[in-house]
C-alpha cells in the first residue's frame, strides 16, 4: 500500500550525536509537538524532528531556539 503523501525523513546518516544532545533533541520535539493543535500529523512531526535535527547538526544546542526554529520552519513549510 502506498501513501502519496507521507514524506520520508531526509538522510542524516552523516550526524552523530552525543546523549545529552539526544536528550536535549528529544526534550525539543516533545516541546514542539506540545504547542500544535490536535490532531498533529506525521508529516508535522516529521518536519519538526527533521529542524530540529538539521539545528542541531550546526551545533545549535539551545532547547528554546531549537524550538523556535523547528515551529517557524513548520510555520512556512509548503502544504501539500
């Protein structure tokens, strides 16, 4: 079975991560999720998760900008 609109999560075989930074990454997308209207979608986690990862990647560590970046990309992201 296919779904059209599921996006898969973009590649970030390449990052590595110390267990804080996961905790801290966690602790953000929990965050994050918290502060959207239900129902909250896959493709609106997904979008989070892939800010927060893309953020934390460039070494932001920040839980309150992760978040910040992380709803202001979901904000200006594209609706299919």
């Amino acid at each position: 079975m296919r779904f059209p609109s599921l996006q898969l999560m973009k590649d970030f075989s390449d990052a590595a991560f110390s267990p804080e930074m996961i905790e801290i990454m966690t602790a953000t997308l929990e965050a994050s999720i918290a502060t959207l209207p239900h129902p909250v979608s896959f493709a609106q986690v997904n979008l989070l998760a892939e800010s927060i990862l893309r953020a934390a990647n460039a070494d932001e560590q920040d839980v309150a900008v992760l978040q910040r970046l992380a709803l202001l990309e979901l904000q200006i992201a594209p609706r299919s």
